[in-house]
C-alpha cells in the first residue's frame, strides 16, 4: 500500500490550498482585480458573474484554520480517491487502509465512515506543483464546476470553506487528478 501511495505523487501539501482559501478571504479585492481581467475564467465559470459580484463587495476577512480539529481521515480520503481517479462520488463513504508509519516505525490502521455533502473529481492536463498552482487549481478548474455550492464553500463560506475542505492531487501517467470534498 506504501508504495501505491507514494507514487500517486502529490503536487501539494494539504495547508497549501487552505492557505490560499484564507488569502482569497484575506484580498477579496485582489481576487476580484485578478478574475475580472482573466478572460478564461469569465468564459468558463457558470458562475463568474455571481463571484465577481460577490468578490466587488466582500469584506476582508482573517480566518485561522484549526489545524488540531482537522479530519486527517477525510484528507486521506481525498488522496485514495485522487490516486484512484474517481470523478463520481457517493454521498456517504468509508477508507479503510493499512499502512506503514515511518515516524512511529509502526502499521498503522485507518478506519472511518465519511458524508460527502459535496465531493468532485477532476482530471486536468497540467498542474504547477508551485504556489501559483493552487490558486490556478481554485479559479481554473474548482470555480469552473457547475455545482455553486462549490464556489460558495471556497469564497464565502467561513464555516465550512476553510476547516472542513479536503483537497487531494495525484499524478495519473501525463494527467493529474484532483479531488475536492465537504
């Protein structure tokens, strides 16, 4: 199972799309100066009207990330189904896996029951594996889904958008597979 793992190669680790989340609370006039000038992304989001109007006015807000509360079990969820390639998810899930700790020299059991209240699988061309890449991964590819929640969790919502998103990329021969799930 380890080495399954380790070659699915990840091209971030999971606080670098939190930090992104929390600088796109932080600067929404930033985001918004930057989204109203890409033609991409106003072309091939169903939403872009509704994130500029949002962003135009979005207070600027810190949000701290609660690290200790975090569900490790949801992120590691997150990398299965990315390794795995999966696009479709069930609304209630499950990992179970068996793997070798190297910090406690020990096998480790993971075991836990998951509810997607929102989950998606994508399947891109190229990622930069750089900080510009989760921001290009967020506005190129996350903003582009048709479900709004999606946009909502990532922008606006504090509740839910930063504590609870677990995100996962994995290296699939020339493509990289991307999953995102509340």
């Amino acid at each position: 199972m380890n080495i399954k793992l380790a070659r699915g190669r990840q091209a971030f680790n999971p606080y670098n799309i939190i930090g992104e989340l929390q600088l796109m609370r932080q600067y929404p006039n930033v985001l918004y100066e930057w989204l109203s000038k890409d033609e991409k992304f106003k072309k091939d989001s169903p939403h872009a009207t509704k994130i500029l109007e949002y962003l135009k006015t979005a207070p600027k807000r810190r949000v701290g990330q609660k690290c200790v509360l975090r569900d490790m079990c949801a992120w590691s969820f997150a990398y299965h189904e990315a390794l795995n390639g999966t696009s479709k998810f069930a609304k209630f899930a499950d990992i179970d896996v068996n793997y070798y700790n190297h910090d406690f020299g020990m096998l480790v059991h993971m075991k836990s029951r998951l509810k997607n209240w929102t989950a998606h699988g994508y399947l891109v061309d190229s990622v930069y594996t750089n900080d510009f890449g989760v921001y290009d991964l967020i506005v190129h590819t996350l903003l582009n889904d048709k479900d709004e929640r999606l946009w909502e969790l990532l922008l606006k919502n504090d509740n839910y958008g930063v504590d609870n998103v677990a995100f996962a990329t994995s290296k699939k021969c020339d493509k990289w597979t991307v999953t995102i799930n509340y």
